[in-house]
C-alpha cells in the first residue's frame, strides 16, 4: 500500500465519518449527558470492540456470508432495533427527580459497555460495509495482513475520535447547567435512543429495498 493510496482511505473515512449521526452516535450523546464523557468511554470501547469483531468476520470472508443469508440480516437487525427500542422505552417512563452536575453516575461500567457493543454489533451491514472497503485499498502484492491491521487500525481510531467528539459536546453542554433534571434528560436519552432504534431500521429497509 503506497502513501497516496493510504492518504485516499483517510479522505474515504473522513467522509463517512461525516456523514449523519448513526445509531452508535446518539447512543454515545445519550450516555454522556446522563454519565459524563469520561464514564461513557465504556459505551466507546464496547463500540470499538464490536467493530474490531465485525472486521475481523469481514477479513475473513463472512460479509459473503451474511449478505447472502437473508434470514441472519432480518434476525440481527430488528433483534438490535427491539434492545434499542427497549433502552428507550426504559429511559422515557424511568421516574427520576433533579440531580446536581458532578454527581456520581450509579450506572455500571459494565452496562455502559454492553450498550456499545449491542448497539453496534447488531448492524449487520457492518461486516458487509468493511468486507467492501477494505479490498479497495490493500496490494495484493504485498503481505496482506500488515495492510489489514493498518486499515483497521485507522477505521478505530476514526471512530474513537468521532464518538469523543460527540460524548464531549454533550458532556460540556450538560454542565452548564447547576443541576439536571434526570426525568427530562432520561426522556430526551430515550428519544435520542429510539432515533437511533428508527435510523438503524430505516437503514437497513434502505439497502433491502436497494437489492
């Protein structure tokens, strides 16, 4: 892989990445106005940990898999749209009162992470978006596993700056306030999620109905 090559997957990247918020985003802005950023870095590294899973399935040859099994892509999907809507549907009629900015979040790091890894490893275009990116750029006549891990790497650290970038603002924006009302911020967490649930679906139906 040359550098004028490599410099062409970053522009490729860079636009994907600013392209409109997905499900994973708004997940990230929900948790970060309830948790902080710092907290919410658990969602992150359960996003990342299912992409580096859905990138190796891709190197691998399973995006052929999956995109010619039609039942597997219907069970992932609406299984990750019901969890979605299920945080959603959790959050809005969650009773919560005010609590003061600094506040320590009760949410385990635990379940911070299983949101970020459910949240993305349910999408199964994933696997079938890097199964189509990543030959683009790799020389079959070099070693293809250095160039795997080097695309990879990239993809991650993209992503890790995307979501900080998106759990930052939510975090600065939330402690302007003295104190939040956590029945209006869960509420609006939950909205956010159930957008997020409705992208993922419309997303999918988006490429069914494109075959």
């Amino acid at each position: 892989m040359t550098i004028e090559v490599y410099l062409l997957y970053l522009a490729t990247l860079a636009v994907y990445f600013l392209a409109p918020s997905d499900s994973t985003e708004l997940l990230v802005v929900s948790n970060s106005l309830r948790h902080g950023y710092k907290r919410t870095l658990n969602t992150i590294a359960g996003d990342l940990t299912a992409n580096t899973m859905q990138m190796t399935a891709a190197a691998f040859g399973l995006g052929a898999l999956i995109y010619t099994s039609a039942t597997a892509l219907v069970w992932i999907k609406w299984l990750g749209v019901a969890y979605l809507m299920w945080m959603a549907l959790r959050l809005i009629f969650k009773k919560s009162g005010p609590v003061k900015i600094g506040e320590a979040s009760t949410e385990s790091r635990l379940n911070l992470f299983r949101q970020g890894f459910i949240t993305s490893s349910v999408n199964p275009y994933a696997i079938i978006f890097f199964a189509a990116l990543f030959p683009q750029f790799i020389d079959p006549a070099q070693a293809i596993l250095p160039q795997l891990i080097i695309l990879g790497a990239t993809v991650l650290f993209f992503d890790f700056l995307s979501l900080s970038v998106y759990g930052v603002a939510a975090t600065q924006a939330a402690k302007h306030l003295k104190e939040i009302n956590m029945g209006i911020i869960n509420k609006i967490s939950g909205s956010f999620m159930m957008a997020a649930a409705c992208l993922l679906a419309l997303k999918d139906l988006e490429v069914e109905s494109s075959k």
